[in-house]
C-alpha cells in the first residue's frame, strides 16, 4: 500500500509543478504585453500632431436670433501632405 501512495503523492506533485509552470508562462507573457503596450504608446505620444489656434475672433452681426462671428484659425501641420478639416467645435462662453 505505501508504494501506492508515494505514487499517488509523487504524480499529485507533478502535475502541481505543470500548473506552476503556465502559470508562471502566462505570468511572464502578460508582464511583455505590458512592456510593447507602454513602449507603443509612448512612441505614439512623441508623433508629432497638427495643432490649430483661434488667432482672432470679430463680430458680423449680433441680432436676437443669433451672432454672426468671422475668426481666424492658425494651423500647424508638421506634415507635408494636406490634412482635410471635417469638422470644428467650438464653446461660446459669455458672462452676464
């Protein structure tokens, strides 16, 4: 009977090293998906980006259905092709 049991004890211990094996596998793979995550996204952060600013804003026409404002928009493109703008929002803030 004892040899039965060592048996029994030496393949539960086998099988405990297996598990130990992927989890530390699986461990290690997710810690190098972290790493190339933050390496990509810090590369990304260091594109350069185009950047656009409001240089000067002037009224049209103020009614009470609405203004009319004409504004001057200054853009930097660190690129040599052309970028298409879609689309511009914008908050108007008044106080009183």
């Amino acid at each position: 009977m004892r040899g039965a049991e060592e048996e029994r004890s030496g393949t539960a211990t086998d099988a405990g090293g297996e598990e130990e094996k992927q989890e530390r596998s699986v461990g290690l793979m997710a810690g190098l998906m972290d790493k190339a995550k933050g390496f990509v996204v810090e590369k990304v952060m260091q594109i350069p980006k185009p950047e656009a600013a409001l240089d000067h804003v002037s009224f049209r026409s103020i009614s009470r259905e609405g203004v009319e404002l004409h504004s001057h928009v200054d853009i930097s493109n660190p690129y040599s092709h052309r970028i298409p703008i879609c689309e511009i929002t914008y908050t108007f803030k008044s106080a009183g």
